[in-house]
C-alpha cells in the first residue's frame, strides 16, 4: 500500500542522514552542472503554493543530470536583510536576527518537506558576517577602484521608514511597504559607478541564453544612445547647460528648451518674479517618483522661469521651462525640445501655446508632430540635406566653435548603495574628522552591527549613528567615525552564487580553481521582477571581479528562465491579504509533497502563469502515483522477460520525457508518462528493465515514491538518486508504414497505407488495388502515375 506519510518521512530522514546531495566541488573528473534558484528573503509567512514552482523545476533538472552522470552542485540559502525585518524590530523592540532566524527555519522546513534536492551543507545567510565579511570586502576593492563614490545624489526618500528606496520599492508615489509617502530629495550617499559598465553589460547580454524580453528589458534600461552635447547659454548671464540630443540635425526647430526641477542652476537663472511659483513647483515634483514623471507623466505640467536660452543654431532667444518629465539623473539634466518632430514636446508645446516651427519636410504639424524623416527646411545651411547629411555638417559647424560634441549617452544610472536602516551589511567606512575616507584593513573585517535598544531610524539618519561606541573610532591615531548607512538589499544577493562554490572559506570569497570550473551556473530559475535589479547587479560584480583577474567567467548565468506565476483560484495573485494563500504544508499533509510536485508541474508550461485551481485537484496526481505503485508492485505484471509490444512505446517516452525535462517542458513529459502507465496496463506483462526505467523516470518528479519503489518493490539496495539514466534506441521508433494520399489529376481521392520501404513498383501496386481508386478510375484511362515516396501519388488520366 502507499502511504505517502510513511514514506516521505522516511526518505527525507535517509537523505538528510546519508547527505544523499552533498557535492563534491573537487571533483572534476565528470562534468559538471550548476542548478541554482533565485534563494528566498525569508518572510514571516512562510512559503505558499506559488513559490516552489522554480523550486521543483530545476530539483527535476537537477535530479535528472545526477542520473546523467553529472557531478551536480544544487544549492539554498537566504537573502536574510531586508526592511521586513527591520520593521519587525522597530514594532517589538527585538533584534531582527531573532526573526529572521526563526522565519529562515520554517522556510528550511518546508523546503525539506517538498523533497528538495539541495546540498544542505552548502547553506548561506546574507546575514552571516562570514559572508558579509566578503560583501564589504567586495565593496572595498570597488571603493579602491573608484567605482564606488560618497557624492550628494537624488534619491527616493521615505520619511515615515526613515530610508531610501530603490525604484522598484516605490508603487504610484508611496511606498511598496506600509504605503507612505516617498519624496526626491539630494542626499550624501554611496553609489556605485554603473554606467561605468554600460557598454560591456549592454555587449554581454549577446551571449546569453536568456529570455528575449529580459533581455531587451535591460537593453532599454541601459538605454544607449548615439548623439550630441550642445551647449546652451542663457541669456544676459554667464550660466549654461548642456543638452543631449539624438537629432542635432533639428537644432534650428528647437523652440525653448527644459530643466530638471532639481537641476542645480534653476533657481540662479529664475526671474524674482517667478521664484515662487518655480519653488512650489519644485516641492510637487519631489513627491514624484520617476516612473510617475516620465511613463506615467500625462498631464505634462511645467513652468517658466523667466529666462532664455540663445538657441546656437540660429542665436535666436528661446524661454526655458522646468518640468518634472525631465530627470537631472539622466543625462544631463535639460533638454532641448523641437516641438515639431517630438511627440512629447508637441504635447507640451500646445499646452503651453510655444511656438512649433517644421524643420523637416512632411506631415501636418497642425494636427501632431511630424515623427518622420525628409529633407531639412527652415535649416539656414541645413536646408535640403537629409539626416545624415545635416548632422554631419552642422556637427562640424559647431564642434569648431566649442559649443557641440558628438557622444554616446547611457540611460544607466549610478546604483544608490546606501540605506538609512540597521538591518544590513554596515559599509566599512571610517570619515575621518579632515575630511578624508578610510576604509577598514582586511583584517578587521567583517565589521558587525553593534545591538541597539531602540531600533528606530535617528532624524533621518540609520539608526547605526545612536551606537556612538560603534560609531567613534579611532584609525592610525586619528579620530573618525564610522559610516552608519547600510547596504542595500541588494549588495548580498549580487554574488551569492559565487560562494556557493567555496562557502567555508575564510581567506578569499572563493578559490578560483572552484570558480573556474563551476562557473557559470548552467540553469538559473526565478522571477522576471529581478530583470534590471539583482540580474544587472550580478552582471556587474560578476564582470568586475572578472576584470580583477578573481574569475575567469565574465557572465555569471548561462541560461536564464523566468518561472510563471501560480495565481489564487480567484485567477488573481496569491496574497496573505486577499486571503487566496494556499499553504503547501496543508497539501503536502492530506495528499503528500510527490502529489503536490507532480501537480504544480503538470498545471502548465513552467513560464507561463497558471490558475491554482481546487487544492482537491492534487488527489489526481495522487492517484496517478499510486497507480503507477501498483503496476511495479503487481509481480505478475512485471516479468524478467522481452515484450515487442512495449518496445515502441518505451524507447518513445524515454526520448520524450528525457528531452522534456531538458528543455523544462514538465507537463509534457509527465503526459508521455501517463500514456506510458496506460499502455502498461493495456499490455499482457511489462519487461523488469521498462519498469525501472519507468521509475527512474519518475522521481526527477515523485522523488520519495520512486526511492521508495526502487527499493521496496523492485528489490534495489541503493538510492535511486545516482542510477544511471535510461537510455532509448532509435531502431524502435521506426514506422514500418506510413499512410500516403492519393490525387486522381491533382485532387485528394483517397489515403493508402505502404511499407516504409516500398519501392515505387510495390506502391503503384497498393494504389491500384485500391477500392476506392478502382471505383473511379480503370487502367485504361491512365495516362501516367506520379509516385513521391512518403508524399504524393497522383494518377493523371487520359484527356
């Protein structure tokens, strides 16, 4: 009988006990492959049935190339700092340690419970200063480098959490946590020169097996873009700015031009009587986020400030503006805006009654701006030229006279890499008291958080600069004290799949002879959320550190899939809140974890988002189980024998489901199973070599079951886990017919079924012995038969 209780206890206490998937890093003498998942913050609620879904998708990959003779590294950790913990020590008082530690069990639990195949031994917290020794050391050597920089920047900044937040943290203006209010304001902050590595991340991504929407997501966000500075000078001033523009070519159309809000000279240039008009505007903008001032940003709101630019094409006076859909972030802080070929400035142009002056011939400019290309007009010396033309004369024109250059421009952004909070890797940072910067010696890392009492942000400040012990220090006989921000979230995820590799390692972050051969991970699974956060971070320390001569891998994830998203019944995201959650150990108790693996696989294609659907509907994974039990344990089934009858059907599914679980098609292949067990049970008795290849087929999917019938039911000793792969012979997949139709003057008349090695004589034969061909047609009225094997025979009658 099968009790999936009794027995899934039973194998996870055989793993565990026998550390079943401990890797052997050292061992190259087989080839190696690298299964990893984006690792969990451990949440207080724990797992629901939406998240195992990569989980299980690369255990069965991972599973499936042990059985290959692949030396496997499968392993699990935690991305243990985070807010969540942070706001949970501000609201009890306690250490955030405690929670996460307890949050990190119950996650260890339940992914136990599911059957996981991961080296447990391997295990790493974010949290743990033997890792986070080599996060700061990892940010010091990017500090040394000048990469990493203390300068004022915008940020996103939350005065109820006390903290910056990254973009993605920020939903329509407020915070993606509790819902406050989030501002833009410039502040120090430490950040990391990204767009440093703009080029080679952008040349990177050519040579990855990745989604293609992920992909031209991160093309977008590093945003490169061919064209000019121009210098501006306002008038009757000595201030300018730069602009950057792809179409220098359209300079004479440029009809006023606009700043950031936060730009620095803004307020130096506006009128006095503007100043407070410009103020208030500024103020709203700060409450914006980004994807609010530029995608979302319809209403295209703006002021002038009372001053002009002289447009250097044709020195004419043109008004400047400040609107919040310019960022000083990107680029340069200020546009020029050609109102007539410009969707944006068109908008912006009507709404504020500017002037719309064509510089391109085509289109009706008093309906929409003109997008296209022609002839320039209106152009003084442009005028007739085509794109490329212009560009290069007026580009000459006005790099002689020191007011342009040609660039390339990067959407990228620096990488803010501070927060206000204590939950986080403190960033090994003395500010000297003249001023300087030091960073700690190698061996006075890792730098612990001091335990505070109050856990509360400081007026603004981390809550680190209350620990005045901590933060007063003394370096080299100088007075200094300590940075007190946090890293972000971010910093310990970017390069945990290194120390996978080598995680005991107290004298580098790993050895590079590890490194070398177990890099780059050959499957990565998780969320398409991560496309232009932690997947472009990972790029980036990943490309450094290789630069450094550390690695020998410039990328760091060879294929990439996003899983889809497992949604409630009511077709929406699970979520504690909505109350759609379904837990998974409730499943796992009524139905057993095998049921529940195999259910979740076979919902759909692993990419694709799915309806949860009744829990009820696992009991028929359940039974699919258990049916396949009782053909393995029915002795008179299951014969030391040969069964040509099988062999088609056997070497089918093997070279289906083996192909399927490659390709993480799932659901497929658990069908090709099913349609195997029916032919087995159709058959009079099914040969001992199908069965066990029919349970080695098995438990990539149903591990504890198959463990179970490997042993228990076909009298095995050892584990299933490294039992080689089966193997399937082309030889029986051959047809020995195949149906060919048959065209009386090029119209289908009839289907006839010849010998896959018929000559054209013998089909010839087979069409005219046809019933249906001999009762339209006689031998006499042929003129001719066309025969192409394994396609066509068309018979042509006499005229």
């Amino acid at each position: 009988m099968y009790n999936h209780s009794e027995i899934e206890k039973k194998w996870a206490k055989y793993w565990e006990e026998n550390k079943t998937f401990k890797t052997n890093v050292w061992d190259f003498s087989k080839p190696k492959y690298y299964a990893l998942d984006m690792f969990p913050y451990p949440s207080a609620q724990g797992l629901h049935v939406g998240h195992p879904t990569g989980y299980i998708a690369t255990d069965i990959v991972a599973r499936l190339k042990r059985m290959q003779g692949y030396n496997v590294l499968h392993p699990m950790g935690f991305d243990s700092f985070g807010l969540p913990a942070e706001q949970y020590a501000i609201k009890t008082g306690n250490h955030p340690g405690e929670f996460t530690k307890a949050n990190t069990a119950n996650f260890r639990r339940q992914l136990k419970l599911l059957g996981l195949s991961y080296d447990w031994d391997r295990e790493l917290s974010t949290a743990d200063p033997n890792y986070f020794k080599w996060t700061q050391w990892i940010f010091k050597s990017l500090y040394n480098d000048g990469l990493a920089r203390y300068e004022d920047s915008p940020v996103n900044w939350c005065e109820e959490l006390g903290t910056v937040l990254a973009n993605d943290e920020i939903i329509d203006g407020k915070s993606e946590r509790g819902g406050f209010p989030v501002e833009r304001k410039l502040m120090k902050q430490w950040i990391i020169d990204m767009p440093a590595y703009a080029e080679k991340l952008l040349n990177g991504l050519d040579e990855l097996d990745w989604p293609e929407s992920t992909k031209e997501m991160q093309r977008n966000w590093i945003g490169k873009s061919e064209g000019a500075r121009v210098k501006f000078k306002v008038a009757n001033s000595k201030v300018e700015f730069e602009v950057f523009t792809t179409r220098i070519d359209t300079l004479f159309g440029a009809t006023y031009c606009v700043l950031a809000p936060e730009k620095d000279i803004v307020l130096d240039i506006t009128s006095p009587d503007k100043l407070e008009e410009v103020k208030k505007y500024i103020v709203t903008s700060a409450r914006k986020n980004d994807l609010e001032r530029t995608n979302l940003n319809k209403d295209k709101t703006g002021v002038f400030v009372g001053a002009y630019a002289i447009n250097p094409a044709n020195n004419c006076s043109i008004p400047i503006y400040i609107a919040d859909y310019v960022l000083d972030s990107y680029g340069t802080g200020a546009i020029m805006a050609v109102p007539a070929h410009d969707e944006r400035d068109y908008e912006f142009a009507k709404k504020h009654n500017l002037p719309i002056v064509p510089v391109l011939e085509g289109g009706d400019i008093t309906h929409e701006a003109y997008l296209g290309d022609g002839k320039h007009i209106n152009s003084g010396y442009l005028n007739g030229l085509n794109r490329e033309d212009a560009t290069t004369k007026i580009l000459e024109k006005l790099s002689a006279e020191g007011v342009a250059q040609k660039t390339i421009n990067y959407r990228l952004r620096d990488w803010i890499f501070a927060r206000q909070r204590y939950w986080g890797e403190p960033l090994p940072i003395v500010h000297m008291t003249d001023g300087s910067v030091q960073t700690l010696a190698d061996n006075n890392l890792p730098l612990e958080l001091p335990v505070l009492n109050d856990y509360r942000p400081l007026n603004g400040s981390s809550p680190l600069a209350k620990a005045e012990d901590w933060v007063n220090v003394v370096v080299d006989g100088k007075i200094g004290k300590r940075e007190t921000n946090t890293m972000p979230g971010s910093a310990g995820s970017s390069w945990y799949f290194l120390r996978y590799v080598d995680p005991f390692n107290d004298g580098e972050f790993a050895d590079k002879k590890l490194t070398d051969h177990w890099l780059p991970v050959d499957l990565y699974v998780g969320g398409s959320e991560h496309a232009v956060g932690h997947l472009l971070y990972s790029r980036l320390w990943n490309r450094y550190l290789c630069e450094k001569g550390l690695l020998s891998h410039s990328e760091p994830f060879k294929k990439l899939v996003h899983q889809g998203m497992i949604l409630g019944e009511n077709g929406i995201k699970m979520s504690k809140s909505l109350g759609n959650v379904v837990n998974p150990d409730d499943c796992v108790s009524e139905y057993g974890a095998d049921a529940l693996r195999l259910y979740e696989m076979f919902l759909g294609p692993i990419t694709g988002s799915k309806p949860w659907g009744d829990t009820k509907n696992i009991a028929a994974s359940k039974k699919f189980i258990e049916r396949i039990w009782n053909l393995i344990s029915n002795k008179d089934k299951i014969k030391n024998a040969k069964n040509p009858e099988m062999d088609k059907i056997y070497h089918a599914t093997v070279k289906k489901v083996t192909h399927d679980y490659e390709s993480l098609d799932f659901n497929t292949a658990i069908s090709q199973l099913m349609i195997f067990v029916n032919a087995a049970y159709k058959t009079e008795f099914v040969p001992t070599e199908y069965a066990e290849g029919l349970v080695k087929m098995l438990s990539p999917v149903a591990p504890f079951a198959a463990e179970e019938m490997w042993q228990k039911l076909l009298g095995k000793t050892d584990t299933i886990t490294y039992q080689t792969w089966p193997k399937y012979d082309e030889k029986y997949l051959e047809e020995s017919t195949y149906e060919l139709p048959v065209q009386i003057n090029g119209k289908l008349k009839a289907v006839v079924v010849v010998g896959t090695n018929a000559t054209k004589d013998e089909i010839t034969k087979v069409v005219l012995e046809n019933e249906t061909i001999t009762s339209m047609i006689d031998k006499a009225q042929i003129k001719e038969i066309i025969i192409v094997p394994k396609r066509i025979a068309n018979i042509i009658k006499k005229s």
